[in-house]
C-alpha cells in the first residue's frame, strides 16, 4: 500500500499482510540479531601473526611472520614448515586450520 508522506509524495508502507490479514512489519532475516536485546559474548579473534603460502596446501609453509606476535614470539620464521600444533600431527593446510580453531 502507499501512503502520503508530509511533503506529499506517495511512499511505500514498510508493512505487509500476513495469511491471517494483520499487518506486520517487512524484515530482513539478519535483523532480528542485529536489534536483538541480547548480549552477545565474544571473545578476542585468535592471531598468531603469520601468513601461510596456500600455494601448496599439501604442507603448511609459513610465508610471512610479523614483529611481535606470537608466531614471533615462538621462533616461527619465513619458509618454516608446521608439523605439530599443540600435541597434533599436521599434515596439511585444512589439518591446521582444525587444530587453530579447536584450540
């Protein structure tokens, strides 16, 4: 339905019919976590300051480590090559990724 609006154009009404015949207002799916009054935990995003070469995902190879990160902090450099996370065995790009996020 449109209505008028002060300035007297016509303007499209936000709200729709639902199948009972009451007008509701029109949503997106994502807005009702977005104005949720619920708190929202989150914890800080895991950073270990490094990039991996997803040239080769068959081994993990380090390509750059940044200053005064963990990664730097654990001896971690350039070319190094990832073979244990924690006490797990990797062997590739997706096996670290894992290993990352459960830890």
């Amino acid at each position: 339905t449109k209505k008028k609006s002060k300035t007297g154009t016509k303007k499209k009404s936000t709200k729709k019919k639902s199948k009972t015949g009451t007008k509701k207002k029109a949503s997106h799916p994502a807005s009702a976590a977005l104005t949720s009054k619920k708190a929202v935990k989150a914890g800080p995003k895991p950073w270990l300051g490094m990039r991996i070469n997803m040239e080769d995902t068959s081994k993990v190879v380090i390509a750059d480590v940044e200053r005064n990160s963990p990664a730097n902090s654990a001896g971690l450099g350039d070319d190094d090559v990832i073979v244990m996370f924690g006490d797990r065995h990797i062997t590739d790009v997706p096996s670290f990724q894992a290993s990352f996020k459960e830890h």
